[in-house]
C-alpha cells in the first residue's frame, strides 16, 4: 500500500460526486445556524423536538458538572456507573414500559452491543436490506449468518425465517429508515418472527420523540410491546437533544448484555452531567406534546407544498421528509445553489443510499416555523427549474 493509492482513490471519489466534506458549524444547533462564517437556515438536524440547545437542558448539563464533574472516569464495570447513570437508566426503562435500560455511548455501539451479546456463529440475524449502517456491521461481526430481507417486506423475512435451523433467530430493523423516512411495518414483522419463534430487534434512533402519543416512538405508534418487540435501541442525541444510547428489555435480556457486550464492557461511561440533562429532556419530551404536534404542521405544510412544485417525495411521515433526485452530481448542484440561498441542506450519495439514489435530506425541527417552511419551498421552486 502507498499514499499515491489512497490519492488516487480520493481523487477517483471526486470525479464520482462522491467526496464528503466537514463543515464547520460555529453555533448551536437551532434553524438558524452558523457555518463556516455564514448564516443560514438549517433543515439537516436530527434535533427534532429542538432540546439541543432548550435552556432547561442546559441547566441540567451546567449542574450536573459541579455535581460529579465532566468525565465517566471508568467503565461501568469498574467505578464509572454513577447515580446520575443509573437514574437515567430507570427512567428510560419506565419510559418505554420494559423492566430495565442500559446506557450506551453512542447508538453505533449500542447496536454492535446488542446483537454481539445476543448471537455468535450458531445463530443466524435477519435484517432489513436498508439498514442503518451499524446494523449492519453488528450483524456481520457476530459472526451468524447473516440475511438481509427485501426493505419491509415481512412475506420476504417469512421465507428466510422458514428456511433457518439456527439456534437463535434475531430480525433486526430500524424503527424509522434515516435516508427514506418511512417507518418499518412492525406489526407484520413481529408476526413472522413470533411464527418462527425469532425475536425482533428495533433500532427506533428517529422514532422516540416523533412517534407515538407519549413520544415513545414506533413500538408504541403501533401499540406493542416487550412480547413483539424484545430488544429496543434508542438513541439519546436527535430527539431528545443530548447524547449517548440505551437498550430496553427484560432483566435476562440486560444481564446478558452486562456480561457480554464488548461495546459496554469496554469502554468509559457517558459523561454524567449528559445523563442528568437527558433527565431533563425526557421530561420535556413527555410532557410538551406540542412540540410532536408542531413537527406533524410543518411536515404536512412541506409536503402539500413540494406535491403543487412536482418535487419527488418518498413516502415518509416523519421528520425525515427526502427529496429525490437520482444524480449525485445534480444533488450536489441543487445543494449548492440552495446553499447560495442562504439554506443548508445536505446532499446524501452513495454508498449510504443506493446507486442512482441521491437525494437532499430535508429534516425539521419542532423549532422551526412555518414562514421557515414557507422560504424553503420558494427556494427549492427557484432551484428546482
């Protein structure tokens, strides 16, 4: 291996529309935001209720550091698993109506976490075939034989189901699909699995918060419960605005992750001032059901009017509402020529979306407004000519 292969590798990303660049965001995250010296209005937040930067969140964050300072310190195995830790832990368990939760420092190794824990060679995984990333990487390193379904098709998973003799069958899906929006048919899925004696596994990273009348996301959307659904992920740093992971189950379920997730074992805890203002957050996420209500408005006002445009939607209820435009070099012009608009949205390519797939991924926010919306539409209208 030599740098001039890595150079002409790079430059081969370019030539294909492909490269990815780092902006350098000098604010908090809000609609309007700061970058690279620049104003603009942001639709490419994950903050859909808008507590990334809420002043009560960040109280909790300020008190808990003069509480038990800044760093975890430790694993949560050695002294690392703090009050403000287990705290949190109980709450999130409550909140989604399973016995126990178990933090994460990040959604990418609470997946890896979970299914490494759960299968090993003798098993065999079966996921959505646009999953999200770290899904797919978990399944892959835990070694079973891994099997992907057509994207929420449950007469596909049936026929992979039916031919399996593993010892442990585990389908995992997202909850809410981060590229496309759409939200996984759980009720269709959960009966295939039950039929083969599976379980499911339901990483609902955009779905808590959005989803379900208490904001608990797709497994209440579709009023389920731990019998469906009995490994659910959720992730601590879109809606409710802080940072971290956690899974939810029953207590062999988080024991068994305890004593066997690599991705828990072996790493520093979440700082716990994070675990104090997600306290918070979870409050705000519960009781200001106005702010779910306020993201549906905009959702429907962005979509009525991307329909009179002829702009191409993907079949999304969610925040996630993505434009489609096919050509990676053209998401790349109309991103840009929105950027010059003074609006930033990000342009998704390959490979985190199918070749021929590209599209801007425009997300809202609870804090975003409909004269926001508004100047979107009359942007996109300019550009779209």
């Amino acid at each position: 291996m030599s740098f001039d292969q890595l150079d002409a590798e790079l430059s081969a990303r370019k030539e294909q529309s492909l490269y990815r660049v780092r902006r350098m965001l000098e604010s908090p995250q809000g609609p309007e935001v700061r970058v690279d010296g620049k104003p603009y209005l942001a639709f490419c937040s994950n903050d859909y209720l808008g507590l990334a930067n809420h002043p009560e969140v960040i109280r909790a964050l300020q008190q808990g550091a003069d509480e038990y300072g800044v760093g975890g310190g430790a694993s949560h195995l050695v002294n690392g698993h703090s009050m403000a830790h287990h705290a949190l832990e109980e709450a999130l368990a409550e909140f989604t109506g399973r016995p126990r939760a178990l933090l994460f420092s990040t959604g990418y190794m609470a997946n890896i976490g979970a299914v490494n824990g759960l299968l090993d060679k003798r098993d065999a995984v079966f996921q959505d075939r646009i999953n999200h990333a770290s899904l797919l990487d978990a399944g892959l390193l835990s070694g079973a034989r891994f099997q992907r379904y057509l994207h929420n098709d449950a007469e596909s998973l049936a026929q992979k189901l039916s031919r399996s003799e593993a010892r442990r069958k585990l389908v995992v899906t997202d909850g809410v699909f981060s590229m496309d929006g759409d939200i996984a048919d759980l009720p269709a899925l959960c009966t295939q699995a039950r039929a083969e004696n599976a379980w499911v596994m339901v990483d609902d990273a955009h779905g808590f918060g959005c989803l379900g009348e208490n904001g608990g996301g797709c497994v209440e959307h579709f009023g389920l419960g731990q019998n469906d659904v009995q490994v659910l992920v959720g992730t601590l740093g879109k809606a409710f605005g802080t940072a971290g992971a956690f899974v939810a189950g029953s207590e062999a379920l988080i024991e068994t992750l305890v004593q066997h997730a690599r991705t828990y074992i072996y790493t520093t805890s979440m700082p716990p001032a994070v675990a104090v203002a997600t306290m918070t957050s979870l409050k705000i996420l519960q009781e200001e059901t106005w702010r779910r209500e306020k993201l549906a408005a905009l959702i429907q006002q962005f979509r009525s009017g991307c329909e009179q445009l002829g702009l191409e939607l993907m079949d999304s209820p969610t925040p996630i509402q993505p434009i489609m435009v096919g050509d990676s070099a053209e998401a790349l012009r109309m991103s840009a020529a929105i950027e010059a608009e003074g609006i930033f949205i990000s342009a998704i390519r390959p490979p985190t979306v199918p070749q021929g797939g590209a599209r801007l991924r425009v997300t809202f926010t609870a804090t975003h407004t409909e004269a926001q919306v508004t100047r979107l539409l009359d942007v996109l209208e300019k550009v779209s000519r």
